[in-house]
C-alpha cells in the first residue's frame, strides 16, 4: 500500500479549520480505532516558548477539535508529557499555552511521571540497540499498550539527526530519564522506538505543525520562520522524509529514516510517497542543519569525538548532573536571555505570534 502524507497550506484565520480539512483528507479515522483510548504526545522541547520548539496550541486545538467532532469520546483521549532533567513539562505546558487547551476541552493531563507505571516490555522483533543499552530491560509507560497515539510534533532541525519530527516525538514519551545513554546511537533509537510502537500501539499517526519552521541547531537554538504548512500521515517514516524534502535534506541520506525505509517500518523513498493536498515539488527552505552551539560541540565531542572514551564517566556516572547543569546554564540563563529571547518579540509582532497570544 503507497504511503500518503497530506500537506496544506494555512493562515492564523483558517487554522483550525484547515487541521480539520488536513485529517480528513487522509482520512484518519481509518488508523485510529474509536474504541480504543487516543493519546495526544505533545512535544515540549523547551520550557519557554520558542517558535518551532514546541508543539503549538493551535495544532493541539486543531486536532483535538477534529477528533471530537467526529465522533470520538472526550473521555477516551488524553494529552501526555513526558519529562526530561533539563525541560519542564509542568512550566513548558503553561508557558506553550497546551493546558489552556486541554482546559478548554476538559480532557485529562497526564504527565508520564506522575502515578504512571512504567512495564517492563519484551518486543517480538529484533531491536538494533535498546537491548544493549539497556540490557536490565526497556521500561515502557503501562498505559501506552493498547492505546492510539498521535505525535504533535514542529518542523524543525536537529543537531544530532538533522531534523526531527515523528519518530523523534516518540524518544521522550517512551523512554525514561535515562534516555541521553541512547544519543551517541541516536537513529537506531528511533528506528527501535518505531519498532515498539507498532507493537503496542492499536493505531499510529502523526500531525506536525510547520506554521513556524526552526532552522540551525535544534531543537532549542534555531533561527525561526513563518511558513504556513501543516502535514499529516499514519507512516511516521513518509511524513518525516516529506518534512526533511521540505526543509531542504534528501530523506534517504538522513541515517535514521533510511533504516526504518529499509526495514519496512514505512516510506521514505519521495517517489513512492503520495501527496495529497499542496504541490510541493518545488518547496525548498534551504534549512542548515551543520550548525552547532558551544553546547552540542559538546555533546558531539563526547558522544562521537575524542571525548567518546570519557562518555560513561561524564554521563552515566554519579558525576553526571554536571551535564544538566550546564545546559541549563547555557540554554536558559544565556542563549535564550542574550539570543533568543529578541527572536521571540519579533516572532510575536507577526500575525502567529498574535494567534499565540490570544490563547
């Protein structure tokens, strides 16, 4: 069966409506069973906000509201965060606007980490590297078994796989805090995590949010733009592949979306991925994703540079919370005063930034 990924363009007046129009021309509903319970990852990459960062309320509202309107029951869906030892959920979620949504609406909240059991769980089929990493057992949330998900993720670059969006939205709700042991092995991760979901999950879609793009070193520090587009798809691998088309990467150069293709886990060859909506053939952002910070040149000199032999004791050891202090230092108290906080006031004076302000 060819893969689809719908894509339309969209303005602050028409988004929710155009979210609506967006699912229904993929028919959604068809990879997400009504009986079931329906969970919506939101991503929080940042406890600021930060254009492209983060999930945004509109996407959110958009999804929910379509969800709802077609018949399925408030009580059955659920937002859910996980958390990280360096961003917040609890503050991203109010400084994002995503609770002032999941009010309105009068669905749950849950915070993965909060009163939820964590399972061990045994997949069927043979994972890349997980095992290894964590040959105690891969711990999995117990509510997840059995449930749909639909990932929220934004259009985004990323420093460590290029660019991020589906695939990456499942390396916090599924993992735990331990999940940094995983980044120098970052895109079998991802193909693993696909792996388990399509284990455990009764349906699988995703709907990322390109009204705002970021650009640069993600997921944090990017450059961000207005671009007006918002994708769906039920093949995490298609919708990813046709986003990296977009931001201007070849899809099957990007390490983890050509394992998932070559696995079968989905689509990220473009010629067999089918459109349905916009004509993209000539949309290119000229996106960067060779970029770095002082904080992912880092990162990337311990998790594949000539710090790599020291990678145990600096972040598995009880010496590790070095590591969150710094990029807590560096991303919240210097980058985002200094760089990105300018970046933001100039973002909210355009006609998104206003949409965000009114939630």
């Amino acid at each position: 069966m060819i893969s689809k990924v719908a894509v339309l363009k969209t303005n602050p007046q028409t988004v929710l409506e155009d979210y609506s129009r967006l699912l229904k021309s993929i028919d959604y509903d068809k990879f997400l069973p009504k009986d079931r319970q329906t969970a919506l990852k939101i991503n929080i990459s940042w406890h600021y906000f930060y254009p492209a960062c983060s999930s945004t309320p509109w996407q959110l509202e958009g999804v929910l509201k379509t969800l709802l309107e077609d018949g399925y029951e408030k009580n059955s869906i659920y937002a859910c965060h996980n958390r990280t030892v360096v961003v917040s959920a609890k503050k991203g979620e109010r400084t994002n606007k995503h609770i002032n949504v999941v009010n309105k609406y009068g669905i749950r909240n849950i915070h993965l980490y909060e009163g939820e059991e964590w399972v061990r769980f045994k997949p069927k089929t043979k994972l890349l590297v997980l095992d290894k990493i964590f040959p105690e057992g891969i711990y999995i949330p117990k509510r997840f078994i059995g449930h749909n998900i639909i990932h929220l993720p934004t259009m985004k670059t990323h420093v460590f796989t290029t660019m991020t969006g589906a695939m990456k939205n499942s390396f916090g709700g599924l993992l735990h805090e331990k999940r940094h042991y995983t980044h120098s092995v970052i895109n079998e991760t991802l193909v693993d995590l696909l792996i388990i979901q399509k284990e455990i999950h009764s349906g699988i879609f995703a709907v990322m949010d390109g009204t705002f793009a970021g650009d640069g070193p993600g997921p944090r520090c990017m450059i961000p733009h207005v671009k007006n587009y918002i994708l769906a798809s039920n093949d995490q691998v298609a919708i990813d592949a046709i986003a990296a088309k977009m931001m201007g990467f070849e899809p099957m150069s990007l390490k983890f979306i050509r394992l998932a293709h070559e696995l079968g886990l989905g689509c990220g060859d473009l010629k067999k991925i089918e459109i349905v909506g916009e004509d993209i053939k000539d949309v290119n952002f000229h996106f960067q994703a060779n970029q770095n910070t002082f904080a992912s040149r880092g990162q990337k000199m311990i998790y594949w540079g000539r710090l790599k032999p020291l990678e145990h004791l600096l972040l598995r050891t009880v010496i590790t919370p070095w590591s969150y202090l710094a990029s807590i230092i560096y991303h919240d108290w210097f980058w985002y005063n200094f760089i990105g906080r300018k970046r933001v006031r100039n973002i909210l004076k355009t006609d998104w930034g206003k949409l965000f302000l009114s939630y």
